[in-house]
C-alpha cells in the first residue's frame, strides 16, 4: 500500500499541461489494430497500467505489440489469426479490458481463461454473459458466469438484435465486437446514449456501422484494415484540473488537445451551468474531435444533474461532487446506481471520504446531494479504495483545504493517469 502526503491549502494554479491519452480509446486502439490486417501505428497511447493490460492479454493471443512509452505499433492478424493462449488472461484492473475482450472470445474458435484483481471479482459480468450467449458462445464463471474469474468457448456466432437493459459503452462494445465475427447483421439498442468510441473506430479500421437513433448495427466478416490513430488527451482526466483550477482563486489552466467527443463531454456542459469560466479551441484530430480547454476561476452555483446527461459524464461525478462542495446552494445528483458498480461504490465512497474533510455531502439510492459552500479541512488519513478516480478527486481536494492530509492506496492512481502528480506539481509552480 502505497502512502502519499497531499499538498493542501495552495494558493493559485497557473500554467499549462498536456493531458495524457484517453484511456477508452487507448484500449479500443490497441484491440483494433490487432483485430485488423496490418500495422497499426498509436500515438499519444496511455501507458497506464489498465491499457498496459490490453496490450499484455493480446500478446498472449499471439499478437505481436511493440510499445516505446505512449508510441505503439500492432502487427494485426485479423479476427481469424488469433491463436488460444498457453496461459490465463489477466486483465488486472480493467473493466474495459475484460468486458470488451469477452466480445472478441466470443467468436473465436478456442477456450479461454479470463481473470483480474479483487476488484474486477465484484464487478457484475451478467449483462456481458447474457448477450453473448444468446450469439452462441458459452460462457462460466462463478455464479454461473456473474462474475470472475470467467472461461469463454468461442462459437460460430448468431446475429441478434439486443435492447440494453442499462446503457453502457462496455457492454455495447462488447456486443458489437462479437457482430463483427457473426453471419449477419447485429444491433444493438441503448436506452440513452452512450460514448461511441467503438463505432467511430470501426470506422477508422474501415468497416462499416449503420445508426439510427439509438439503434447502432454493424455487418459481420467485415475486414478492418491497420492504420494509424492519434489518441487526444482524455477528458476525464482532464477533468480534475478543470474542477481544481474553476474552485481556486487566481487560478488560469490551458488543457492541451483534449478530446471532445459529444457523447464525452457532459463534465464540460454541466460546469458552464455552474458558472464555470471555460474556453475551448478546436483543434484537429483524426477519427475523434479535440481541443485546448482554457478554465478561470469562477463563482460556482449548484445545479440538479440527472437524466440522458448521466452516461455522458458518468466517471466525473467523483470530481462533480467535489467542486459541488465549493458551490453556493445545493447540487443533486440523480439517476446515477451504476456508480455503485465501478471500481468501488463510488456514491457511498466519495460521500465518505468527502465527509472526512467536512463536506455536506449524503448518499441516495441513486446519486448524492451536496450543499455548498463549504471549507474543507482535516487530519484523517484519506483512501482512494483502490480506485484510480477516487484517488484524484481526493488528491484534488486536498488542495483546496487546510490541515496535513495523506492518502492511501495512491498508486491506484497510475492506473488512468501515471503523471498526476507530477501535473499538479507543475501548476503550482
């Protein structure tokens, strides 16, 4: 376990930084560059250990990955070139990894072990299990398949047409990457939209997906060629220091090329709702809108966040909550249980580590509600619980409040984002 003291009370933040690459397209990079004919060539890739993840289950599925630091290069075999790996996959930490592969074992005509960290084994793996299966693959695990560790038998897949019962990026993709192997056409149906980085990169490999509304339907036998890919800065990781430089007086950050993606960019929409003083220049990016993000301190109001609006910002809420405690009036959030099956709990768990610094913060069913403004102050020893957001949202308050602060199970930050630190650092000075 890994302590760190957090840098509290500061005065300003200044400066400008390049945020590192978005860790769902990092992912869905590498696994398309090895499903497609060819080399692919990735630049600005995150080596956080969740990717790294990735990039270690496909090796073992034989596929040959060279990576330099955030320069990777995949030498595609296709979907059918895949060969059954001699050991278990460990996706460690990674939901996106575990859920997303299950979609691509599916259609493969080999049996594969799949397993991660403690907490990837309280993760509900049902809402993947269930789809695929009825596309022909079998599928066990504990619990009859519900969670880790999993065994995937690879089938001659059947189209469907599937309504989600919960929207989710990962299950949608998980679907999708199973279509591509299925005879026929596959939909799949969300109740709200959700981030379409899986589409837009079908697209990019040049295949072909058809939308209509929120009916997304791919072909399957399409072949996806290798190309290169740009990964912008994640948004996500982006938000932190949108938060902590809109809650600190004298403050002024540029975010350099920062991905825009609309079904992405909810923390940006609901902080200018705040009051938040945000400007954003485009800038070019290949396959996924980008820009620099310019954030001023600002006077922030409360606001009510719910709805359509939730998927779209679903892991900033940590941080949401966070500059909620530094709003005038009262923030609510709603429609917002599936929080409860991420890395942690994460309602009862930003509620309780924000209460230990004296947030007026209380968990409901489905979200929080926050009443600002508050000063935050303590000498508790904070935990990220193991999750990488947690982690940040925490090492973020701690500079807006007084007193000594720690914080445990800090390398869960190096998951999404191995330079935080090293980023706030660089905006004190």
């Amino acid at each position: 376990m890994d302590t760190k003291k957090l840098q509290t009370d500061i005065q300003s933040l200044k400066g400008s930084i390049s945020i590192p690459g978005d860790k769902s397209i990092s992912h869905r990079s590498v696994m398309f560059g090895a499903l497609a004919e060819g080399e692919t060539y990735i630049s600005n890739f995150l080596p956080g250990a969740d990717c790294l993840s990735t990039i270690s289950c496909f090796r073992k599925l034989g596929v040959d990955i060279q990576q330099e630091g955030r320069n990777v290069r995949v030498y595609g075999k296709g979907f059918k070139g895949l060969q059954a790996p001699a050991e278990t996959l460990d996706v460690g930490n990674s939901g996106t990894t575990i859920r997303l592969m299950m979609g691509i074992l599916a259609g493969q005509p080999f049996k594969t072990n799949l397993v991660g960290d403690a907490s990837i084994g309280k993760r509900p793996m049902t809402r993947v299990v269930k789809p695929l299966r009825e596309m022909g693959a079998e599928i066990s695990g504990r619990n009859d398949g519900e969670f880790t560790p999993l065994s995937v038998q690879g089938a001659s897949l059947k189209p469907i047409s599937y309504e989600l019962p919960v929207a989710s990026a990962q299950v949608k993709s998980a679907i999708l990457l199973a279509g591509l192997q299925a005879d026929g056409e596959t939909s799949v149906i969300e109740p709200e939209a959700t981030r379409d980085h899986t589409e837009r990169m079908i697209e990019q490999f040049g295949g072909t997906v058809r939308r209509n509304g929120k009916k997304i339907t791919v072909s399957g036998n399409q072949m996806l060629k290798g190309t290169n890919v740009h990964v912008p800065g994640d948004i996500s990781s982006a938000a932190f220091f949108m938060a902590a430089a809109a809650m600190t007086p004298e403050s002024e950050v540029i975010l350099n090329n920062v991905g825009l993606n609309p079904t992405r960019s909810g923390i940006i929409e609901v902080m200018k709702e705040m009051g938040a003083d945000i400007h954003i220049e485009d800038v070019q990016s290949q396959g996924e809108p980008a820009g620099h993000i310019t954030i001023r301190s600002s006077r922030l109001k409360g606001v009510t966040i719910g709805g359509r609006l939730i998927p779209r910002l679903i892991d900033e809420i940590p941080i949401i909550a966070l500059l909620a405690t530094q709003a005038e009036g009262k923030t609510v959030i709603k429609d917002a249980a599936e929080l409860k099956v991420k890395e942690t709990n994460r309602i009862d768990t930003v509620a309780g580590e924000l209460k230990k610094l004296g947030a007026d913060i209380q968990p409901t069913d489905d979200g929080l509600i926050i009443r600002g403004q508050t000063k935050l102050s303590g000498s508790e020893l904070l935990s990220s619980h193991g999750d990488h957001r947690i982690g940040m949202m925490l090492a973020i308050a701690a500079l807006i409040s007084k007193g000594e602060l720690e914080l445990s199970h800090a390398e869960a930050i190096d998951v999404s984002y191995p330079q935080f630190f090293d980023h706030v650092n660089q905006l004190l000075n």
